[in-house]
C-alpha cells in the first residue's frame, strides 16, 4: 500500500526555480480565463480592422470638405473633426458598407425610372444600309427628337445606323401608312429607298402579312413598295423630277430642261454632272471634264470618297445640300457606283441614288434601262419603264436583331 510522504520529505523546487517570498504563486489558467483573452483578442482585431476602413472614407470626406467654398478656418475645423477617432467610429456616421447598400438602392431605383422610359425597336439593313425602324403608327407625333435619334444612331454611344425610320399612321384614305425618317446626324430627308424596303418589311412582319403591296405616304409623295413571297422588295419609285428649280440646283438646264452633262466646279476642278431629284436631290457624276467622262471613266477602286464626296454635299449649286453618286460603266446592263448620302455620308447603299444613276446614265446614252446596280453593299435591280416612265427598284431587306432602347 502506497502512502503518501510526509510533508517535508515532498521533492521541492531548486532554489532557482522558486517564485520569490513576496509573490503569490501564480493561479492556474482556466476556461473562462481563455474565453476572455480570446474574447479580448478579437476586440482588438475589430478595432484595427475598422481604423483601416475608417481612414480612406474619413480622408476622402475630409478632401471633399476642403474642396468647398467655405472659410480656411471652417476647412480645417472639418479636417481635423473628419480624422478624429471620435469622427472615424462614431454610430452616426456612414459606414462603407452603409454607403454600398445605400448606392446600390440608389442604382436600382435609376435603372427602374430608365426602364419606363423605353422603346421598342427592330434593326434591319438593305445591302448593308441599316436603319432602325419604330412601330409609330399608334401616335401621329414621333417618339423621339432629332437629337436622340442621331444620338441612337451612333455606332459607339448608340445602337449604330445610317437612320432612324418611323411607321406612322396614314395620312389620308389613300395610304396603308406614312413615313417618317432622321438621318444618322438628324436631319429628316424626304425620302430613302433602302430605307422604303426595310420599312415595307417591318410592317409586314410585324402585322405577319402575306405578300402585298402597300401604299405609303411619304415627304416626296405616294411610294408603293411591294413584298415577293422570295423575300425581295420591289418599290415602285415614281417619276423622276428634271426641273432644277424643283431638285432644286442653280445649274441651268442643258438639254430639254434637264441638267445633263452639265459643268461644276469643284474645288478648281471641272465636273461633268447631272441633276435628278427621286423626291430628294441627286447629282450624278460620271468623271471630271476631259477626262473620265470623256476617257475610260471613274476607277472607283481608287477614288477618294471621303475627300471629294463632302465637297459635292455642300456646294452652292445645291441649295439643300446633296446626295452624289460616283459612278462607273462596266457596260450597258451593269454599272458601279459609291455614294456619298447627304446627311450620312458613305454608305454601303442607296436605293434613290441607284436609281438616279441609270435615270442619268440613259440621258448620257451609257447604259439601258433595265440595269444592274452594283453598290458596295450588293447589287440593285433597276427599270426605268419607258412606257410609263415610272422607275421600279428590287432589293432585299432584311432584319438584323430587335431590343429596347433607353431614351
């Protein structure tokens, strides 16, 4: 049977190692002692951690103070209440978590009120001339400005077009409906061919129609496109206008009052060209005086668009500025031709301008009239009837992709 030593025979501690006479021996750590120090700990991480979360915002409100038109006095007294510790972690002020919750319902509540203010639109183009086209039949003012449709038509801050083009209801009982269009820098032309065809197709998939022809009311007057079930459009674009005073251009007539070959300086350069109105202006040239015109003719793979074309656009003789047509004969069925649009500039396409093109190349004699338009966005089919005198245009349209725009 095991004892127990006597009390002074206990093994005790060297004397190096024995606490001096006047400490206490030191109590034996115990759970709650740990819980507090662990608590404690904790504390003190949270402290740091909102000291570094509280200076950036502290300092950055001190620098929006300072930046204020108040008294040097009233800026540092902000200054120096935003870097106190009483300013950093008083309950009263914003926490940046706080800040975040209040931005992000700030953000929602922008993105509800721009949501209302919407509008339904479908792309399409025609041998790559895009427009947007907006169902405007229910109202007989249109739904945006000039601005915010050149603004829409921005290819870098908008959806990107050569123009916006509006279904609006007729104007009469002669119409199926009537037509209202900006150009991509806002400016509203009477009329735009391609732009007829995609807005025939619009509104025959949107009322999910059979093939027919429509009636539309435009600036330039009736125009009556007519959707084929092989998905092409052919419009039936009226009679070509001769009169300079109704294309409207200061050239005098030169042959049986038409502008035919008729001379244009052109920055010290002389032009041949021609004056035609399909309900909106168009000079058609075929190459500069003594030379292209009279020679082999334009080489459009090395023409200059983009220079020449704004000197045309603008030039006295066209009083409404102009759309110009630079053009070359292949032969006598199929020509090619660039065009500079007034109010758009450089396009891929433009179904008036192919058809003023074979209007003047048959009263310079270079081409038939039923012809071939090669732009480069594709070809355009071309009749000048001689029986009635009516030109009829054939091309396709096409969608491109549909969404909602925020005004």
């Amino acid at each position: 049977m095991c004892t127990e030593p006597p009390r002074d025979e206990r093994r005790r501690d060297p004397p190096s190692r024995r606490a001096p006479p006047h400490f206490a021996p030191r109590a034996r750590p115990t759970t709650a002692h740990h819980a507090r120090a662990r608590r404690h700990r904790f504390a003190r991480l949270e402290v740091r951690a909102r000291v570094r979360l509280a200076r950036p915002v502290a300092a950055a409100r001190a620098r929006s103070v300072a930046r204020r038109p108040y008294p040097l006095a009233t800026r540092r007294r902000a200054r120096s209440t935003a870097d106190s510790p009483r300013a950093r972690f008083s309950p009263r002020r914003s926490t940046p978590r706080a800040s975040h919750a209040r931005a992000t319902r700030v953000g929602r509540a922008r993105v509800v009120a721009e949501a209302s203010r919407t509008i339904d639109f479908i792309k399409y183009q025609g041998l790559g001339n895009d427009f947007i086209l907006i169902d405007n039949r229910d109202s007989a003012t249109v739904k945006m400005s000039s601005e915010a449709a050149a603004k829409m038509c921005d290819r870098n801050f908008g959806i990107g077009g050569d123009g916006v083009i509006f279904a609006m209801p007729p104007n009469d009982a002669s119409e199926d409906y009537s037509m209202r269009m900006f150009n991509s820098d806002g400016s509203e032309p009477e009329m735009c061919g391609n732009g007829i065809r995609c807005l025939a197709r619009f509104v025959s998939d949107l009322d999910a129609m059979p093939p027919k022809k429509y009636k539309v009311g435009t600036l330039a007057g009736l125009i009556q496109p007519e959707m084929r079930a092989d998905g092409q459009v052919a419009v039936d674009m009226g009679m070509p206008i001769f009169e300079p005073s109704e294309v409207p251009t200061t050239l005098a007539a030169t042959q049986d009052g038409k502008v035919v070959r008729a001379e244009m300086d052109v920055d010290g350069e002389k032009w041949l060209v021609n004056a035609v109105s399909m309900g909106n202006p168009h000079c058609i040239t075929f190459g500069r005086a003594g030379g292209e015109a009279d020679g082999p003719g334009l080489k459009l793979d090395e023409f200059p668009l983009s220079v020449v074309g704004p000197k045309f656009e603008s030039h006295p003789c066209f009083p409404a500025r102009t759309n110009t047509e630079f053009t070359q004969v292949v032969n006598r069925n199929y020509v090619k031709m660039h065009v500079w649009e007034r109010g758009a500039g450089a396009t891929l396409a433009c179904g008036t301008g192919a058809c003023a093109t074979v209007v003047a190349g048959v009263l310079e004699g270079r081409v038939d009239r039923r012809c071939t338009v090669e732009l480069p966005g594709g070809p355009l089919e071309i009749e000048w009837r001689e029986s009635d005198g009516r030109i009829i245009m054939t091309g396709p349209a096409e969608p491109v992709f549909a969404g909602k725009y925020f005004l």
